[in-house]
C-alpha cells in the first residue's frame, strides 16, 4: 500500500519554521548512511566506499568526473557537508532532505537539482513503494541523494566500472541522463507487476467475484490513483531538462532526452490505461453482482409462487369443517393431486417462456 | 462543515450599492479589533499593540519597515483610517471587508493587495474553517487584516522578534512571502487530518459499513468540493507574484515564490487525489451494499426454497380426505421423512455447488 | 423551471429569413411598451417618461449624456425608430429583439453591443426567471432593453438622480459598469436562495428522503445545467469587455471591469460547486436507498428464515398418518415447543451475529 | 436513428484505392441527379433546370454570379465534368464524394471547400436524417451538392429570384454565407424537436416509467453523441472561414460569419445541456427504479412478517398430539384469535412507526 | 483480445541496458525474415525478393528510388547492417526493434523515422490485432519494417508496378505518405467490425441480455481503450509530418498530409463516439437488469402477499381445538371460500391499480 501520509505526514512538523531550515523530512529507513564514490575519465574509472562524509571529501578528484552517492537521509550534517563543499544554497538541500517533496528540476546557476520519484514493487509486502532521489548536476560532479540502500544505480555503475558503451567518454549530463533512464526502465517493472494484477483480478471477477476481489480492485485503484499523481511532474521535470537552456546540458543530450520523454509519456499513457481498465472491471463487478441477484431472486421467485399456492391448497382441506363434501369423494384426493400438478407445471411453463430458468 | 451561504450570504445584502462602498461583509467573529504594529530594521524590531487606530498610525516609524496586523474586520473606520493613512483606494478596502472574497492579487502601482484563505482545523466542531486574510504589501509597509484573532503569524512574527533567520535583513516583499509560507503550510496541516479521516473511514467502510460512514463520507466530499475550489485561484496568486513586474517584488524572491508555488501546486494535487479517493470509497460502499444485499437474498432463498415444498408436502398428508390409502401404511410417515431429508439434503448439495454457502 | 423551449422555441420561426430581418423572437411578456429617459450631467439629473418613442426622440439632448430604457421588445417600429436615431445597425437589432440569444460583446465602431441575461428568483413560480438585457454603449449615449418592466436597474437610476457616487461625473462606460455590476449582484442573490434550497434537500436526504426529494434533486440539477450554460458566456462579455480596444471604454475603468470579472468568476465556481453538490446529493440518495433496501430485507429475511423452518415442523405433526409414534408420547408436545423455541433463539443469535439487528 | 454504419461503411470499400480516385461513397438517395442553375447581378436573376451537366456548362455566363446545384453524387461524370470546368482538383472532387467526410474546410488558391452537414428531422421514421452538403467558393461562382433533392435554400433562392434582401448586390462569399446560414438555422428546428421528445421523456420518467421509456431514453442519448460529433467541426469550418486571409472573402462579411459562428455555438451549447439533460434524466430512471423496488419489498416484508408468524401459530394448534391441554379449554380459541390479531397490530405498529406506509 | 502486456512485458527486459543497445523487444512473429525491394523511377519498377540482407544490399540502385520492406524483426543482425549500409543511427534502430514503442516521429537530419501501429481484424480469435510499422524515409531511399508478413502495402506495391496514379513519379515522401494513407484507410475497416460488433450487442442487450453480453460489451471496451491509446500519438505523428521543416518533405505533400490528418482526426472522432456509445450501452445493461428486478419482485410480491394472508385463514380453521363453533355451521366453508376469493380480488384489484400487472 502507498501510505497516504507518506505523502506530507511529518511534513507538518515542519510548519512554522524560516524557509532554508534543514531537517530530514520522511520515515528514517536506514540505519547509517552509505557513501559511495566513483571518480572517472575516458580511460579509468576507481571507486571507493569511505566510511564518513569527511573522508570522501578528503579525497583529491582523480579523474575528470567524480559521482557520490548518499544512502539514507537522516544525518543531515552529512547532507551539509556536502552542500557546502560543493556550493548548494539552502533551500536545494531542503528539498533533498523533504522527502515528501513533488518531482521538480530547479536551475540554480551552476548546478541543476532534479527531484524524482523511484517506484519498486515490494514482493514482500506485495505493494509498490515508493522512494525520492534527488540528483545535483553541476559541470564536473554528480551527487545522487536516497531514502535507502538497494538502488536501481547497479547497472549505471556496472556500466562505468566496465567501460562499456559510451558512458565514460561523455559528461556528467550523461551520467545524470543514465540515471534517469535507468529508474524510467524501473517504472516499466513495476507497472508490468500490476498488469499482471489486472490480469489476475479481471479473471477472478468474470469466473467468482468475493468481498476479497472487491478489495484488491479498490486497493489497486488506490495505488494507480497515487502513481498517477507522481509520473505527471515526472514529465515535466525530463521536458524541462530536454528544453533546458543551462549549459550544464549539452545540445547532444537532447537526442536521448527526447526519447525518455517519450518512455515518460508512455508510462502516464498505460497509467491511464489501467485506470480505465481498473473503472470498467468495477463496473464490471457491480453488474454481474446485479445480474446474480436477480439469479437469486428469479429462484425464491419460483419457488414461492409454485408452492405458496399449493400449500394453501393443501391448508383449504386439512381444515376441520364438518361440512366439506369434497372430503368424502373417492377420487378427491387423486384429483387434487393431479391439478396441482397442472398448476404447477402451468407455473414452470410460464417461467419457462419468460426465460428464468 | 464549511456552510455554504458563508460564502456570500452577506454579500447579497450590498446588492444595489455604489461600487467601492464600504462595509463589512461576513459574520462578525470578534468582539473586538485588535491592532499589533511591529516596527523593524536589520538591528531591532520593537512591538506594539497600540489601543486604537489613532494611537497606532500617531507614532513614527521607528525602523526601515512596519507591520501592521489587523484582527476583526466589523469596524470599517479602522480599515478606511489605516487605507487612507497609505494610501489605499477604496475599491481595494472594499476586497478586504468582503469576506466572501474569491483569492486574488491586484497591483495598484504603489502596492500590492493579496487576499487569500487560511485554513484551520476547528477540533471544537470536527470541521474545517476558512478565515479570509488580506495583506497589502507596499514599499516599507506591510499591512495584514484578519477576521478574527488567533493566527499562524506566530512563528514569523517571533523570528523577527528574535532576529532568526534573514527575515530582518531583506525588505516587505520577504516578510509577505514569510507570512504566505505560514499559511500554505497550515495547510498541510488542515490536510494531514482530512487524511487520517479518509484512512480511518475506509477502514469503517471494509469492516462493518453503517448509515453513520455514509454521512460522513459525504460530509468530506463536501469539505473537499470547497477546498479544491479555494485552493485554485491561491495556485493563481502565488504565480501572479512570481511573474509579477511590480518593482514591489525583488528579483531574489522568485527562488522562494517557486517554491512556495510548488507547495501550492502540491496541495492541489493532494485535495484532488482525496477526491478520487472518496470517489473510490463511494463506489466501494455502494458495492459492498450491493454485496450483502446478496448474502442477505442467499440465505433466504436457501431458506425458503427448502422449507416451503416440504411444508407443502406436510400439508397434503395434514388434509382430511376420507380416501387417502397412504395414510394407513405403517412405513408411510418414516419414508416421508426420509424422503423429505433427502430433498432439502439435495437443494443444500445444489445450492453448495452454485457456491451460495 | 426554466424552461427548454424558451432558449429557442421561437427562433426556428424565423428560419430561412434573411439575416438582418427585424421580428421579436420570445414570449411576449409585457401589454405596452414603456420607456424610460434620463438626462444628465455632472451637475444635474432629469428623468422623463414619455409615452411612444417619438415623443422621446423629439426632445433635445439637455446634459452630457442620456440613458434611454425600453421595457418590452414585442413592438419592432420602437426599436427601429430608436436604431435609425443613434445609428444602430440591422444586425445588432436583430440581436436585441432575439431574447433566445446568447450572451454576446459587438463592437460596431461607434457602439458597443452588449446582451446579458438577468435572473431573478421568482417567488410566486419557486423558479429561476431569465431575462434578456441588451445594452447600447455610445459615446455620449446608453440604450437599455429589457423584455419586461421590474428590473434592477433602481439603484442606479436612484445614485444618478440623487448624485451619490461618482456615477454622474464619470462616462457612458461607467454608467454601463454600473448597470452591469447591479445585474451580476443579482445573480449572487439568486445563488443565494438557491444554496438554501441545497441545504433544505441535503436535509431531508439525510432525515426521510421521498420521491418529492428525488424530483426535487433533479428540477435542481437541471435549473444548475441552464445556469451554468448562461454563465460561461457572461465571463467572456465582461472579460471582453476588459480587453477591449475601443475608445468607447476609457482606460480608468478597466480596474473596475476587472473586480466584475473577479464576481463573474466566483458566481461560476459557485454554480460549479452546486452542481458537484447536487451530484454527490444524488449518490447519497441513492445509496441511502440501497442501505433501506438492506435494512427491509434484513427484516424480512429474519422472519421467514426462523417462522418457515418451524411451521414446516408443526405441519409435520399435523399429518394425519395412522402410526405416528411421537403423537401420543405426553412430553412431546411441550418437547417440541422447546426444541422450536431453541431452533428460533439459534437463529436470531447467529443474525444477531451477523450484525443483523 | 442516425445509422453508425453511414458514418463510414462503404468507406472501407475505398481502402486501397490511390488517393484522387473518384468514387462515390455512401448510399444512393436519388434515382436522377437534378441540376439547378442561377445566374444572377445585381439587377436580375435567371432560373434554368439543365437536364445534363453539358447542358448546363455550355451557356455562357449571363450575369456576374452563377450558383450551380447539383441534387445526387452517385454520377461521377457529372462531378468531374463540373470539376474540369471550374478547375476543381481531385482531392476536392474526391472530399464531395465522400459522404462520409467530416465537416472541413478547405482553401484551394482560386477556390474554397466547405464540407458540412444538414439534420433534418425525418417525420416519417422519428429521426434526426444527416445530409451532407459541399460548397465551392469561387471567385464569381457557387457550387453546391447535395445527397438528395428537398434542401433547405429554398429560401436564399426566393430570395434572389425576388430580388429581396442585399443578396444580389454582394458577391459569391455573401451567398455561401446565405447558404451556411440557412443550413445553421435549420439546426434549431431540429433541436427544438429534440427538446420536445426531451420534455416528453422527462413527464413520462416522472409519472410512469416503463421499460419503452429507458429505450427512447437511450436512443436519444445517442443521437446526442452524433450531433455532438458532427456539430464541433463545423465551428472550425465557420471559425475557419471567419479567420481565412482567401480573398475570396471579402472584409465586409467578417462581421455576418461572426453571427454565424455564434449560433454555431449556441447549438453546441444546447446539444452539450441535452447530453446533460439526458444523463440527469437516466439517474432519475434508475433511482426511480430503485425507490420502487423498495416500495415493492416493503409490501411483500410487511405481509410475510405478518401472516408467517401467524400461519406458524395455527399450524402449532393443527398439530395432532394426543396431550395438548390448550386444545379442550374452552376460551382458548378465541383468546389465540385475540393474541393473533394483538400481534399483528403490534407488527402494523411498528412498521407504522417506521415509516413504511 | 489486445493483450495488456504486449505493450510493455518483454520491454522489462531491457531494463538496465545502456541505451542504444540493439535487441528485439516484442513476441517473434515469424519464422524467417523475408526480404522485399522495389526499384523504381518515373518510368519503370522492378521488383526482387532477395534472399538474404548481404545479397539485398549487393545490388546496384537501378532507378531514381529504392523501397526495401523488410517482414520480421527478430534476427537483428539484419537490422543492424541494413542500418549500417543507410547510415541510421543505433537509438533509431532500438526505436525499430522494440515493438513496445509509442507512435513516434522522430527527424535525425538526413532522415525521418516514423513509428506507427498498424491494426487488422483477426477473424480467427474475433480480436482486433496491433502491428507495429516502422518507416524510414530517406532522400531517395523508404525502408519499411513490419514484425509479420501479410501486410495492408500490396495496393502500394501494385500501383508502383503497373505504373498506376502518380505514385512512380513523384518522390520518396509521396511513397510513405501512400503507405501512411493505406494503414489509415485500414483503421477504417477494423473500425467497421467494431461498428458491426456494438450494433449486434446493442440489439441483444435490449432483446434479452445475458452475462456474456455484459462480458462482450466489457471486452469491446477494452478494446477500444487500448485503440484510443494508439490513435492519439498516430495524430501527432501526422500533424508533426505535416508541420515538418524537413526538407525530405516536399511542400506539394502538404495537402495530401492534411486529408491524412483529417482522416487521423475522424478516426478519433469514431473511436470516442464508440466509447460513448459503450457506455450508454452499459448504463441501459444496468437499468435494464433494475427494471427486470423489479419484474420478479413483483410477482413474487402479488403471489406471497395474496396467497400467505390466505394460508392463515385456512390454517386457523385446521386448529384441532375442540370449540370452534364455525367448524359446525353448514355455510360455513362455502362463505370462507367465497370471502377468500373476494380477498384475493381485492388484493389483485389493488395491485393492478398500482400498476403492477
């Protein structure tokens, strides 16, 4: 389940305080902060892992670009430290520690902020969770801000370990772009998992709707709903990337820029899809559920009007009359017997024609 | 409950007058107004709470920028002393006394008039209120108008008594956008209770819906309906602020007037997600309804379908016909009853299998 | 009820005439003609009520500026007479004598044509009434015509007469604004009545909905779609009216055209709001209907699932086989009462269960 | 009905075929094409009937202006005959072939393309017919075609026979707007009858629905969805033919087309408040049914919980156990009668006080 | 059925490669890639199916233009060297392989790439079918890639070789503007079926509806969401052509691209007119299973409630107590009888005047 509160929970805390405060807003998901370094050109690329803030910035650039990553964002001198030793106004580190934050990219001179979501489905909890990333793009350093450990960034840093593709030739906007796709490629996984729900639920509601699929349909609402709200900035963060007039972005970026725009979009187009999709099987649901009620009803229905009738005339002659001449004809009984017969088939036959059963 | 008439109730009472006639619009929510001037500069910031109007605008300023707060709006003198004291006409007084106001911005030359609606979760009534606030920003003044005492301007009012943050040090545009913050924050707030509502009636809702969870999910749709329509022309002003050519705004605000925007744009984006969401348990209530209609129809049927022809049955041998050879037979009544278990048995084994049980 | 008809009915009459042809489209709602004449300048104000058109054409123009009213459009030589005299083209008359027109701003060099419609509640029908105002705004002139004389035009005829405000010292454009402004303060009275007639529904919804109340609901929601389809349009004139590049509209009134718009926008969001509340009304009503539905056959099913079970058992012993064993046992009969005494707590024990009762 | 199949069956036939290829697509409504030739100027007009299109092309103009109808598409060579000699292109002659097209507009250099439709009201089936018309706009002649003969320039023609109206005295662009203004007019004809069965629908919703009623019902509705879809195109063309910079029309007509353009969107207007209407109207059917269904089952549950208990008493006195002390006490009969009627009272009561009849 | 996972399941695949890596997206349609090239100037064409790439890419260019088609997408090794000889660059060939992509256009300099989805009726499993076709247009070069033979370009190619329309002897951009223009036309015959498939499902949803109905009516639904999905991105594709400042597209195309569009736009027109249609069709399923409801309702009401009250009655006089002195009256029965049938009269006299018969 997305967490509603998730949303802006411990963000009221924040109320009332100056504009450019720092402190962590958001659930504390790790333990201890991680840092991770990597310092590369063309031909190396060296990473390390040092244990504090200090350390890593202790450390002389060695190649022509350096990318720190930061696991988990409650430390926030951490965050200061290294806001200032790479000259990060105040109000950008707000935003990276605000863990409630919308998907946003500022310009701010010599560096670019981008603010984004990552989505992962939990197999353990069965629901997609979400988590930010902020990315600082400056002219020779990338610095990535998480929640927690266990990124999507593998691949990126396999990448550049490797020196496969063109990774290590080209700039730090490059680098940000392959992060960025990176976590686009993620949002595929994730709606995949939930088409594959779709798929599930359709099939239980057309073959035994219950009270459970009912839920499960309402819960995955839910969940699109909130996915919605995230992927709209989402594309107007890479759109305003791609139209972005700072030179931190290169004109030979905006080739690759567009075609994440265009994943960006397809993933709003099959968010809608499955709302759609989620809507119909609601109605869906409801109708059948009329539909089966009227099932039921049409067996009370028959029922009751085959035998109400024929037990009252069944009550008529078990009364105790002194009177009752039919009572003493031999063949009374036989005959009786057989009218309600006719009725009752006179009943079914009616049912019949109106096509109940 | 936001009443509806509060939103212009009044207001139809000034139909006919002159434009630019001054006279409270609204209910009068204070015995009293309360004044509360705050003179600073860089260095020192001096408060006061002068008696009345004269007292207050007697006194000179003292440091490079005044903050007047005005608190009840029924005393139009005050208003027109204050307006005329800067200069403020009077079709602009006339926005401020109208509580029923729609959030605007207007720029008149030497000032600016923003008007906009705070919130506040009253947990008196279990509802939330809406209270008008309008702020004039001129060029070394700044003047605030409340409909009743009992703000969010605290903690601006003690960071510029303690001296915290650069509030002091930058002009009237910095106190508005400081003053504006507060109250898009309490806003989150306001939200964050509406959400733990939402939560805890979808909860009601799964487990054991009654008439009670229907009103108040159609209460929270109302309250959502009104706030979704007072936080639409806010997204307007604070943008209007930011793309204004008045020289009353400084170039360096715009930073914090896009972020206060992109809290602005969050909101609305948070009410409408609660929309969708009390949508959702709408049509999940309705459904669930419709659900135990049919559990409901179930047992009934299972019921009568049973017992209806055996008592039928029963009622045949209850007749008093002279000739009914059965009746004699020893076995006779043992068989019946077994025949009888058999038939209800068969019905259950039916019913079983069309898996209404 | 507004009704249909009234938005066209006459207009397919005047179908395959050449455009520009003169004829009254719409009921005829007043016996005469009346007309209305005022004189003024800053200095002075004189009204006249002359009898036929011709009577007031003749008299000399005596101030600066003169405002002409005609109530009632059914007699086209007035109009003509008063077209030919201050030079109005066929077109634009055409529009004036077509009450089925659609809010309109014609700008025909020396005038302005502006139609709007007024609404007025009216208490003998519990209705909303349309009328149709055309306004003629020239340089030193104003033409007004309504379809039927009560307007609310009064208080401005009354501010020009006693010379409150600056209504005589300004121009044609004022006076117009003036006149404009006194028909949308209408609109909020209407609105007005209109949200207590939501309140008095939302109530009986909640209390003891009826069909009355369904009907009711709906007359609603249609009396909101045909106001909603006259507003929108409204907003254009009045916005229209803002932009406009006319000398007709001197450039100190656009403050004024302006706060109108700001009132045009609200009476919008006010209808809007009202018709999300009467949607949501009708949900509630119609889930309040299943939820009753639940409750009645919650009854039902009670009663017959324990009264049916236990008549088929006495029907048992009221078999008239010869060798029934239990019948002459002396504890069986207070035995079976017991035991059908016990049947029927069971039962009421698993609905009670169930959260039936 | 407006047929779907109509909007574009025979349309596929073209599937494959070069662009440019002539061919006739839609239904054959005429046996004969029937040519109609005016030649008029300022000072006369002349009527001919051609019998062939060769016929027709070798007069010699006569006047300034000649208008040339042509009532039936299924001939190909007369459209091609009249494309040659007025240099119309293929892609033209192939959008007049059509009759499947959407309203458009096309500016060609020497010539404009109006593609529209016509509703008729067919009083013989019920239903809104479409009829599509295509006008040629050249610099000294009109063309137009039509599917069928029975049009609606009756009138426009008259006009110029009877030398009324300006239209003789203005060029060919005065005319098509004639034309355009005709086909528009007749648009409210067809909605008045709409709104009719509208009224009609409605009173039968509110005094006795029936299952006809939700068939009318569903008709009109999607009626509604084809005007709506053929009417939104036809503002573009008038818009389109308002803004065009052709030549061809003239400055002074600009003030005409925006009268056209208006009631162009007054019948969007009023087709979008049916759509509402109508969509409000099957809310009303289906919460109708629903109250009913209540008032149905409060019937049967006031009965049933009535007389079952009751029946079940008397069967409990019918029982034939030989030691029923109650059976031989002399008052008992009618104390149980009494107790019986007390009970149900009692169930009348409550029923009463819950408001059930 | 249009799978939900054939927009994006083996697209998950690929994520965490470096963009641009080559590797085919999509179900492997057929077995072996097949190879088809035109020759061609104004003069002649000629026609070869060459067996593999090496042997296609051999041979001369023999006209002015070359048309290469290739049938499967699987074997990338064709694609690549394909991409190599006409200097395509690796994100566009990714865009070709993955047939999960969205319509596309996309301008890379000295060549267009244009991604559309091609549509066909699949009369074995009764499902609209999605192919995705890529166009590359060069100067004079068009390379089309389809992911299985059977295409919709057999027209194309049979004007090219009998010489037919102007298609030989106008330039590349005509050739894909041909192609275009046949996969358009196509959209118009699957929508047929469509058009078919909703006029045979709203007759039976008024004859007699059944679950499959409600079954067929949800899967045309979802068909017609997902063709909305894919029909909007093929309008921007069009206009985007259209608009293009390329020089590979002719001016003169222009007007055969706007009637592309036109028809890009009624396609749209239909698709949404079908969605509307759907729905109605599922709000009449829904009233129409309302209104049989009540039917049943009905009469089990008119039965229980005529024939419980007389079971009562019958059972009061089959009490076995032993001073019921009607028992020995002799008119006693007769009189019940009769007072019965007047009962049961009454009671169907009320219910016919209740309307329920």
């Amino acid at each position: 389940m997305i967490d509603i509160s998730a949303f802006f929970k411990t963000r009221s805390k924040k109320a009332g305080m100056a504009p450019g405060t720092l402190m962590h807003v958001g659930e504390r998901l790790e333990e201890q902060v991680t840092i991770n370094r990597l310092d590369y050109a063309a031909g190396f690329c060296h990473r390390s892992t040092p244990a504090t803030i200090d350390e890593c910035l202790e450390v002389e650039k060695r190649g022509d670009m350096v990318w720190i990553n930061i696991d988990g964002l409650h430390d926030v001198s951490v965050i200061e430290k290294l806001g200032s030793r790479f000259a990060i106004d105040h109000l950008s580190l707000e935003d990276i520690l605000n863990t409630a934050q919308r998907p946003k990219l500022e310009d701010s001179g010599h560096y670019l902020l981008i603010v984004i979501k990552m989505l992962y489905f939990s197999e353990e909890s069965g629901r997609v969770e979400v988590e930010q990333i902020s990315i600082v793009l400056g002219s020779d350093f990338v610095l990535t801000f998480q929640e927690s450990r266990g990124d999507v960034f593998g691949s990126v840093r396999e990448r550049l370990l490797m020196g496969r593709g063109r990774i290590r030739k080209m700039g730090a906007d490059y680098l940000v772009y392959a992060i960025l796709d990176s976590v686009v490629d993620h949002y595929f996984i994730v709606l995949e998992r939930l088409g594959e729900e779709i798929s599930a639920l359709e099939e239980k509601i057309v073959v035994n709707p219950t009270n459970d699929t009912l839920q499960a349909l309402h819960q995955l609402r839910r969940e699109l709903i909130f996915l919605g709200k995230s992927t709209w900035p989402m594309r107007e963060v890479v759109s305003g990337l791609e139209r972005s007039e700072s030179n931190l972005v290169s004109e030979g970026l905006s080739r690759y820029l567009r075609d994440l725009y265009d994943h960006t979009v397809q993933i709003i187009d099959i968010i809608e899809t499955y709302k759609d999709l989620v809507q119909g099987m609601m109605d869906l649901y409801m109708t059948s559920l009329s539909n089966k009620m009227n099932e039921i009803m049409k067996v009370l229905t028959v029922f009751a009007s085959i035998f109400i009738p024929l037990t009252f005339v069944a009550g008529i002659y078990g009364m105790n009359f002194e009177h009752m001449p039919e009572l003493s004809v031999p063949w009374a009984y036989p005959l009786l017997l057989f009218l309600m017969f006719l009725g009752a088939m006179a009943m079914l036959f009616f049912y019949r024609r109106k096509g109940w059963w």
